[in-house]
C-alpha cells in the first residue's frame, strides 16, 4: 500500500515547482522592441534574412489586437513590458551532461532527463530559459542522416533547409502570438528526417523556464521525408512564482508524402505561466501527423494543434487532454483541414475540471469543396469533479463536399458517488478511487504515450488528485 | 467482545441497529450474529432494506445509522471508512457494480489485492497462479483482464467479477447482495461454489442477501432470516427458505404477527 500519509504530505505541491538561483551570462532588460528585436538577431549571428523576418513579425505583433474571443480576461493580464524577452544561462550547447553548468544540470537531473536519455530516447535536447544547453543524437541516426538540431543550430548548419521551410506552415502573420515567437524565437528543436528513415525510438525535448517573468519563445520544425518516421516528445515545467511567466512556442511540421510524425506533449507548467502556442502540420500525399496533446498545467493555455490534409489520403489524429485545476483555464482542441480527397481524421478531446478550474474544448473541422470521401471523427469528453468546476464545449464543422462522412459524439459526465464507493470498497480511498477514475477517464490518450510517459502522467494526476476531496 | 461472555465470539455481530437516508427509517432495530465458519442468509422483498443493510456494513457514505452498532470481532465498523472496513475483511458483492471507463480488470485486481492483502500478495508468479486458478474456477477467459471494471459487461459477466474479487481479496465477512439474481443455474453453482470455498472450513463468514432459495440450495445457510419492514420478523435453519419459496412472504407475515399476538 502506498503511505497514504507520504502522498497526503505533497498535497498542493507542485512537484517542479522548484527553483535555481539565476546566474546569467547575458540577460535583455524587460520589455521588447525593435531594437531588442534585432539585439537578439545580432547576438545569435543570423543571416539578413532572418533579421528582417524577425522585425516584420515584431511589426505585426505590435499591430495586431489582442484575440477577442476565448478568455479574454485572463489574456489581458499578460504584461508584455514586465517579461524578459531573452536569457541565456550557458555559454554552449553542449553534448555531455558533465559539460553542462551544474546548478542547470542538478534541475535536469531532478526532472530525470539523463536518466530518461539512457533507458528509452533516441536523442535529446534540454532548453534552459532561452538557449539550449544540452543535445545529443544517437550515432547511429547521425549516420543514417538525421539532423536533430537545436533550432539555433540548425540555422546556423543548415541555413537552406530552415529558409525554405521556416513559416511555411505558420505563416508569419498568422496569429498575435506566433508573430511574438517569430519576432524573439530562441531555441527549440530542427529535425530532419531523410527518406525512408525509421526512427525507432523517441526523441525528446524538454523546456524548463527557472527566472522570474520570463518569456520562452521555443520554435521547432520538423521535417520528416518521403516514407520516413519519427516520434517527437516534449515536456515542460517551471517553477512556481507569484508572477507570470510566457510560453509562447510555434512548431511547424512537414510529413511528405508517406511519412508520418507523431508529435506528443505534457505540459506541467507552474499556474503562474501563460502558455499560448501554434502548432500546425501539413500532411502530404499518404502522410500522417498525429499529436498527443496533454495540458496539465498553466494558468491559461491557448492551443489547438492542427493538421492541413492537404494530400490524397492523408490521415491526422489528435489525442488531447486537458486537465483544470484551482484558477486554471485550459482553453484546447484541435484544428484539421480536408484539402484533399479521401484524407480521414479524428479528434479525442478529453478534460477534467476540479476546485474551480475550466475546461473549453475549441475545434473547427473543414472539407473543402473538392475532397471527396472524406471521413471526420470528433469524440470530447469532459468529466467535472465538483459544482465549482466548469465545461466548455465549442466544436465547429464545415463540410462544404456532400461525401463526407462525419461523426461526432460529445458527453459531460460527474464522478457519482457510487462509482467511488465502489473503489472505496475495494480497500482504495477516497482519493485513490478518485484517482482510479480519472485514469481510467484519460486512459485512450496514456495508452497513446511511451510507458515512462503514461506512467509519470499517471503519478501526477494522482498528485492533483490530492486535495480535491472535501 | 461480545455481549454475553457464554457465546463464542462472534465474527460478525448486529446490535440493535437503526438505519435512515434523508430523514426516512429503513432499518427499525436489527440483531444479527455471524460465527466464524458460518453462511447466513437474509430474505425479503424489494424494499425491505436488504440493501440498506449490506451497504451499512460496507460503510456506504449516504446512509445514517441512528442507533446501535456493527461489529467486526468485536470492534465496532461505525467510524471507520469503506476501504478501512475492506482493509479489515469486509467484502461486498454489489447488486449493480460500478462501471469504471479505462481502468483494466488486471490492473485493479492486483490494485485491491495489494491494498487489502498487501503488496506482496499481488507480487509475481504466486499472484498470477492464484488469479488464474480463480478464474479458471469461474469459467472466465483470460480476455477478460484487459478489459475495462464493468464497462460494458453482461449482467452475468458483473456478477462473476464480484466473485472472482472476492476470492482475491480472501475477505473474513463477505456480503452477497443479491448475486445470484439474474444468473443461469451452472451461474448460481459457480457463485455457491465460490462462497463455500472462501467460508467452509476456515475462520471466514457470508452474509448472503437474496430473494430466492435457489443458491441456498447450493450454499446451505447455517441461519435463514427474513427481513420484513427494516425488521427481522423470523429466523430458522435452512428449511426456513424453502417454507418461503413454497408459501411466499405473505405467509411470514401471518406466521410472525400470530405469534406477537400470542
């Protein structure tokens, strides 16, 4: 039996919460500019071209309004004078955990990154504030002709490459926050899968904010070639402060024909970061992108990874969950366009609200005129755990081709006492059958996850979990 | 310990015990007592309280017990939560189990075999032999662990679960409510058979709660009593529940309420 005392002991605590005293090399004054714009470009050496792409975007963002629609009063709390816009902790990107600072190490090792690296990864990247400061590929792949870069880097190696396919799946005046990331971007991943690679095993990227009212503007494009394949797994945490933090990623994939990408995430941020993010993928002729979106953490999320099927007979897939807690608002869903014919998807949207906090589900799926026989499956679930707690649901179809074949189911269910005491009868208590339930809820997306993964986010629900009995 | 230092002890004792939910008396005053080894068995009606009295003693939270006590060799149940009683051998078979949505019958069953019997009980080869000796006992596949708790099972799939839990778990008291309702007869035989393994002979008890004389064919109950109205109008041997089946409850009542008058 697990010392039901032990877990009682870590109620309220987020797990990552801690954090390292900052020691900075080189840290921007708050707020941003188009001079702090093309300061971040200068200290990073980038070619012309990707300066002026930069200040174009900060443009945008600067002219763009704010988003009138999800929760607006949460986004108008963001300051974006009181956020620092770039913060390198490390010299250099290094390939040994020795070479890395220790104090930054220490948090990697606390978060069991190295470990992970050793047991099941094919190759990991480590962010740190704004820069990377680990990453290693297995040699094996290098030879085979994988690039797994980070972001950074991969400009710098392959600055073709990047130039004809950086934005050109999120085009640079795509949204408020995505021309932000395009304007202040730093770190994040660069993979290149040549033709006919398997990638048998993971790789991982993990970004971990420490300092007070930072922004991470990670960008990571994905480039997986004819018939290959790859998994990408991401996590993130930070620590807990009084005040807000920004995370504002963009992630661009391109499946060509017949390859497939799957790319899969469990956000723990702390509930003081605002975590708005763009991701989206084009699947060519037979390719198929799917993304296993978990959101556990944050104050509020703003994310709706989406797919342009925009070859014949390409398939996406996305598997969220959500889960909100105490001043949480998970704002998810998913986004797929049927550009061609014969192309299949389906959405799994599954949430949990507790202690106050709101789940919204948001998805919009099109067929454009010319795609035939097309076939959509949107599933939401959302299970609320008490009278405080809230459930959104806003799901959009339009099919403007008659063959479609659409399907959508949505429920909203409570967790009845009778359920509950039939675990508690079954010599579990209260918060473990509550426990039990909620796994069980979120189980189509776990079973999705590489074990270690299903296992952590198991461990963490049943960590959230705690406290919300009365 | 129990009331009258005569009595062996009991494994399982009723005293006086008065029942309501929301405001409304179910149980109006009941005694009861289990002997380690023994099977007895409660009879009555739909809305007799028959429930009622397999989810007091399991702890179910909705109920308000307004007077007297349960108690499980001799220590009285009443402050303590459903999964301390479970912990301290007390089982229910639901009359309508739970369904839990992804949580895998293997999983859970090691889960509860872990919690109550310890974990090393749910450990390895020994845990696995026993698991599937039981359900090779209860004529279920091995398909059936990979499913979900109740999801979608047949009304005989559920009742089997419940007893394929129970001889995990190796309760000391085991309450059936209402198991054999809705099984075949070889379904009733192999629930019976399941009960007389888990308390003939050893130091456990069942409290079996049904309204057919079918099972107790099978099980034959030391004690048979009829609950009536949140009372315990009668109790007798085995025969009692076929003078039931023969005569129907009405016939009870008549019987019960001669003798008040006398």
């Amino acid at each position: 039996m697990p010392d039901n005392q032990e877990a009682r002991d870590a109620v309220g605590d987020y797990k990552s919460g801690w954090n390292d005293s900052e020691n900075s090399t080189i840290r921007f004054d708050f707020g941003l500019s188009e001079e702090v714009v093309r300061e971040i470009s200068k200290l990073k050496e980038e070619p012309d071209w990707m300066t002026e792409m930069r200040v174009k975007a900060y443009k945008h963002f600067i002219e763009r309004p704010m988003p009138n629609w999800g929760n607006t009063s949460a986004l108008s709390g963001i300051d974006f004078d009181a956020i620092c816009y770039y913060l390198r902790s490390s010299e250099a990107t290094e390939n040994d955990w020795d070479d890395v600072p220790e104090e930054i190490r220490n948090t990697f090792d606390r978060l069991g990154i190295p470990e992970a690296e050793q047991k099941w990864l094919s190759g990991v990247t480590a962010q740190y504030e704004s820069e990377a400061v680990y990453h290693s590929i297995r040699e094996d792949l290098e030879e085979q002709g994988v690039i797994f870069l980070d972001m950074d880097s991969g400009l710098r190696e392959y600055p073709e490459l990047v130039k004809k396919w950086f934005c050109s799946v999120v085009p640079l005046t795509d949204n408020k926050f995505s021309a932000l990331n395009t304007a202040v971007w730093s770190g994040g991943s660069f993979i290149y899968v040549p033709k006919g690679v398997h990638v048998e095993m993971p790789v991982q990227a993990y970004f971990r904010i420490n300092a007070k009212n930072m922004g991470q503007f990670e960008r990571t494009l994905i480039i997986a070639d004819e018939g290959s394949s790859i998994h990408y797994v991401e996590g993130c945490t930070a620590p807990s402060y009084s005040t807000d933090s920004l995370h504002s990623a963009v992630v661009e994939l391109i499946a060509m024909p017949g390859a497939h990408i799957r790319y899969s995430t469990v956000q723990n941020w702390s509930s003081n970061v605002y975590n708005l993010v763009t991701k989206r993928g084009i699947a060519h002729e037979n390719a198929k992108i799917e993304w296993v979106d978990g959101n556990i953490g944050s104050k509020l999320t703003m994310k709706y990874p989406s797919v342009i099927l925009k070859g014949e007979g390409s398939h996406a897939e996305v598997i969220s969950v959500a889960y909100s807690g105490d001043g949480q608002h998970q704002d998810a869903g998913a986004k797929i366009h049927h550009l061609a014919s014969n192309t299949t998807s389906k959405i799994l949207s599954k949430s949990i609200s507790k202690n106050g906090g709101r789940g919204t589900y948001r998805g919009l799926v099109t067929v454009s005129p010319k795609a035939e026989n097309c076939k959509l499956n949107v599933v939401c679930d959302a299970l609320i755990l008490d009278e405080e707690s809230r459930s959104d649901t806003y799901p959009t179809m339009e099919v403007a081709n008659p063959t479609a074949r659409c399907e959508h189911e949505a429920s909203v269910s409570k967790v009845s006492d009778d359920q509950l005491f039939y675990l508690m009868s079954r010599g579990h208590s209260e918060m473990e059958a509550l426990a039990m339930i909620v796994n069980g809820f979120f189980e189509p997306f776990t079973r999705e996850l590489p074990m270690e993964y299903a296992v952590e986010l198991n461990q963490l629900m049943a960590l959230e979990m705690e406290g919300s009995i009365g | 310990m129990s009331v009258a230092s005569d009595q062996p002890d009991a494994l399982m004792e009723i005293v006086d015990l008065h029942v309501g939910i929301d405001g409304t008396s179910i149980l109006k005053g009941i005694d009861l007592r289990i002997l380690p080894g023994e099977v007895h068995a409660i009879m009555g009606r739909n809305g007799s309280g028959k429930t009622t009295a397999a989810n007091v003693i399991m702890g179910h939270p909705d109920y308000e017990v307004e007077q007297g006590d349960v108690l499980l060799d001799g220590e009285s149940l009443l402050d303590e939560d459903p999964w301390e009683r479970a912990r301290q051998g007390v089982f229910l078979s639901f009359q309508y189990p739970q369904a839990v949505p992804g949580l895998q019958v293997g999983n859970f069953l090691r889960k509860s075999v872990a919690s109550i019997r310890g974990e090393e009980s749910a450990k390895g080869a020994a845990f696995r032999n026993e698991l599937n000796e039981a359900m090779d006992q209860l004529n279920i596949p091995r398909s059936f662990l990979s499913r979900y708790v109740n999801d979608g099972f047949s009304g005989g799939e559920k009742k089997r679960f419940e007893i394929l839990q129970m001889m995990l778990l190796k309760p000391k008291l085991a309450i059936l409510d209402e198991t054999d309702s809705g099984l075949d007869i070889d379904g009733i035989k192999t629930v019976a058979a399941g009960v007389n393994t888990a308390v003939r002979g050893t130091e456990s008890g069942a409290l079996i709660i049904t309204h057919y004389s079918r099972i107790l064919e099978h099980v034959k109950p030391d004690m048979v009593h009829v609950l009536i109205g949140g009372k315990i109008v009668t109790s007798g041997g085995p025969e009692l529940a076929t003078q039931l089946e023969e005569n129907g409850y009405d016939w009870v009542e008549k019987v019960s309420a001669a003798e008040e008058v006398a």
